[in-house]
C-alpha cells in the first residue's frame, strides 16, 4: 500500500429499523460509550468505510456519508479529538449529518492516535514508544495528503462522463475538498499547505473553528498551569505510558474528582455556554482521547516561541532533521486557500485575541472571521454546545454555500 493508497472500501447500508442501535431509544448514559460507527449504524442513512494508509505506514479509518457526484466535504478533528465529534449531537444537531441532509458527500478523517480508527501501523503497534512519535506536524504533512488524494481517487472514479468528455474545468473540480476543522486541525492544515504546495489548489476553503496558530500571549492560561500539564505528561512517559489520554480516562476522572475536572475545564478550555454542562464532553468516552507527548511538547514550544516552528528536537537532532540547529519556522505566507475563521468569546486556547492574529499574519488568505453569538462560548462548545445548530453548524453551511455562490461577504467581528 502506498503513499494515499487504501486496503478498500467498505460500504455499509444499514436502516434505524433494522440493524444495528437505535439513538432515539438508546438511553443517553448509553450513548456517552458508542463510537463513530455506532451512531453512523443507529441512524437511516448510507455510509462507507475507508482504509488510507500514510506513506510512513500508519493505517487510518475514514468514514464516509456518500453523495455520488456532489461536493466533497471533509471534517477534520482537533487535538484529542476523532469524527466522533461531528456526529455525537445527534442527527439534527450534528455537523456531519447536516451536510449529509443538504446533499454534501461527507467524509470524517481520523489523524493517527485516534482511538479506534487511527491505532493501525504496517510496521507498529501503539504500546510501542516509536508508533506515538508525531505532532500535528504529521498530521499535516502525512495524515492529510493522504486522506484527501484517497477522496479524489474515489470520488474521481465516480464521476458520470458528459457527453463532451471530461473537461480540465470538471476535473479540478472533483479534484477539491471544502475542508472544516477544529482546534488544531488548523495547524494541521498550516503544515499541509506549506510542506505540499500542490494543496493550495486542491483546498477550495477551509472554514476553521476555534484555530490555534502562535499561541504566545494568546491564550488565557498562564505557565502554572503548562508546567503542571508538562509534569502529568512526564510522569506518564517514565511510567511507559506513551497515549496521554486514554479513551474513558477523562470521564473516570471527573467522576471522582469533579471540582478539580471543573478548574481546569474552566482554565484550558474555557467557560462554556452553559456551565451547568462544562464537563458534559467528559462523560463520553471516545470524544476526548489520545495525544502523544510530542503532541503536547509542539503545542508548548509554540506558545514559548511565539512563532509557528516546526517541532524542536534540541541542537543535535535539529542538525540532523533540518540541517540547523534550530526548528524551522513554516512558510504561511504563500498560502492561497481561502480560510474563515471561528472564534468563541470566553474561549482559553482560540481567544479572540488569538484568531485576530492569524487574521492579521494571513490578510491575503482570510476572507471572514466571525464571532459565535453568545457571550459565552468556548472551545469544545463547537462541537457539543446544546445550541451548536443555530449558532455555529447553520452559519458554517450558510458562508459555505454564499462562498461557492461567490457572495460571501468579507466581514471582520
């Protein structure tokens, strides 16, 4: 298996009456345990299985909500997240299957680390110290490129021949993606397009949500609380515990130790919406999982840095990586997809202040940054808020479409 390459697809047909789990008559505490394909399985609507594989050997699964011929949409999830995400609201409240229902052809990605569907390596397995050597850097520069070069092969296949043959115009089109991310997915995107140029012409729009960038004096915790996160991080390393969060350990540990799960809530991720609900992405057990050391690391030289550098290694590993002895920083200036960018009021990590100034270092790119309406809103809000339909998910397809309408109006909040 190659670089984009697949082992295949496997296409599931499965009907709320027939097979599988019925959301509507599963009980919520239920549902805080199923995965992707469980609420894919619970719901009346078609979806398939892709097997991509990386070109240094991970294995990752993408699902798909298929529309033959329609506009591709991909959904790419932020750190410690999977596709879970786009799917756990719910069928009339969730990102995925809003899109589905608007004739969108859906695919979910699952980046490396992802409990269950990005576990796989040809060559490792993920109790091995070498299979959690990434960052979002990998994310972007293997993870991505082969998702989507894997969307255009498929969707490609599929594609109805006109009468006058296939155009160049028709084939650049199916060769683009309408790409949505979360959180770090946004690094993740950065990475793609600086280290594969190609990609700026294959991304018609990214739309992202809660984005981090540069993270120096723009964000709303202060160094007590990275240097605790970096001593739990090292402690788990010494103990060979190479995943930081294992699926479900968020939820066992806000259960006995609920005020302390509260504080940082409120510290990393921000006051939500409803704070009554602040610790509801805690009680699911696939929503929130994963990261790797390296992960956590790269996320803190950015914030130390004020730059957005690739992962440093330290002098000597840098000499024989990047031929220098300090990271490099990624070229964004030459980034061409158009980006709007989401941000939430009393979000920790995205802060407005944050998004502005990604704004500010990518004016060519950034065609709207808006504010989601409501005076407290913060980052894992975009995916679980109970009001996430009308204040993000209905805006997201509504700039969307006034986008490909070319009417998307350039609006700075």
């Amino acid at each position: 298996m190659g670089g984009s390459g697949c082992i295949g697809a496997i296409k599931v047909m499965l009907i709320v009456c027939g097979i599988g789990r019925n959301a509507h008559s599963s009980p919520p505490e239920s549902r805080y345990k199923w995965t992707t394909m469980d609420w894919l399985q619970a719901q009346n609507v078609s979806h398939e299985v892709h097997n991509v594989t990386t070109a240094d050997g991970y294995q990752l699964q993408v699902q798909r909500l298929p529309r033959l011929g329609a506009k591709p949409v991909l959904l790419v999830h932020g750190l410690l997240g999977s596709s879970l995400g786009w799917v756990c609201m719910g069928p009339e409240r969730s990102l995925a299957f809003q899109l589905h229902h608007r004739e969108y052809d859906v695919w979910l990605a699952n980046l490396r680390g992802v409990a269950p569907y990005g576990r796989q390596h040809i060559d490792l397995t993920d109790v091995m110290v070498e299979f959690w050597r990434f960052s979002f850097h990998e994310h972007g520069a293997y993870d991505l490129p082969a998702i989507i070069d894997h969307m255009a092969k498929v969707t490609g296949g599929e594609q109805l021949p006109s009468e006058g043959g296939p155009g160049q115009y028709e084939e650049q089109i199916h060769h683009q993606v309408l790409l949505i991310g979360h959180s770090q997915a946004f690094n993740a995107f950065l990475v793609l397009c600086a280290v594969h140029p190609r990609f700026n012409q294959r991304i018609q729009l990214i739309q992202a949500l809660a984005p981090l960038a540069r993270l120096h004096r723009q964000v709303r915790f202060d160094s007590f609380q990275v240097r605790h996160l970096m001593k739990f991080i090292k402690k788990r390393q010494k103990a060979n515990k190479f995943e930081i969060f294992p699926p479900g350990y968020f939820r066992k540990v806000c259960q006995a130790k609920r005020d302390l799960c509260e504080y940082y809530a409120k510290q990393l991720v921000g006051s939500a919406q409803n704070n009554k609900k602040l610790l509801e992405a805690f009680n699911y057990e696939y929503l929130l999982q994963g990261g790797s050391p390296r992960e956590i690391k790269h996320l803190q030289q950015i914030w130390k840095s004020g730059d957005f550098i690739s992962y440093d290694f330290g002098t000597a590993e840098n000499l024989q990586v990047y031929h220098s002895v300090e990271a490099l920083s990624y070229n964004i200036s030459q980034i061409t997809v158009p980006i709007v960018l989401y941000f939430g009021e009393t979000d920790a990590i995205a802060t407005p202040e944050g998004v502005h100034a990604i704004y500010a270092r990518m004016l060519k790119s950034v065609k709207s940054v808006r504010r989601i309406n409501s005076k407290k809103f913060n980052h894992l809000d975009f995916l679980i808020s109970g009001d996430v339909k009308s204040l993000v998910n209905d805006k997201l397809i509504e700039h969307m479409e006034q986008f490909l309408d070319g009417r998307l109006p350039y609006v700075i909040e």
